[in-house]
C-alpha cells in the first residue's frame, strides 16, 4: 500500500516517498527512551520504538527520522530536562512501514 497525500524527496539521486508527522519521545525511568511517530494523516495505528538509552536515541532521531545531528542533540537535551519531546518531521516510506501498522478493510 502506498502512502496517501505524501509528499517525495530526492535521496542520492532517487526519488523517495515521504510521510510527515510528528516524533513523540519520552524518557522511561530506567533510562530507555520510547519513541513513537504520529503521521499527520490518519490512516494505521503507531508503533512505539524503544531506545535502550539516550544515545541510541539520538542515532534512531539522525538515521530513522531525518533530524540533522545538531538537531538530535537539541532533543536529547530537551528529553533529559522534561522527559518528553515532540518536533515534527517526515520520514521516507520504508521507515513508515515499520513505524504504522495499517489496518486493511475486512469484509
């Protein structure tokens, strides 16, 4: 199933599909961090993420979520003050498969 209303980004050479929303991250009492993405469009039920700590989350929110290192480094220091974290972002649709399960239409 393709990604409904996506937009597409050109990635070394290839054009690739695209999904915007929004990261949620919380840290958990035991140092890992849950992360889910909340596309803008309904459409598939979010599957949460675990980091084991913050520095895996940090690489998750560089390769998984398209957030520069600067950036990711400014949510991890965000995450460690409040322990949550939102900040909008796309990611590209093979990404979007493992993050939103779709429902099909049953008969």
């Amino acid at each position: 199933m393709g990604i409904a209303h996506g937009s597409y980004r050109r990635i070394e050479g290839e054009t690739v599909a695209t999904l915007s929303g929004r990261l949620l991250a919380d840290l958990l009492r035991d140092g890992s961090v849950n992360i889910v993405f909340v596309p803008n469009e309904a459409g598939g039920t979010a599957q949460p993420l675990l980091a084991r700590n913050l520095a895996d989350a940090e690489q998750d929110f560089v390769s998984a979520f398209g957030f520069t290192p600067q950036k990711a480094r400014i949510l991890i220091g965000e995450l460690t003050s409040k322990k949550h974290v939102g900040a909008a972002t796309s990611v590209d649709d093979a990404v979007a498969r493992k993050l939103i399960v779709r429902r099909t239409a049953s008969g």
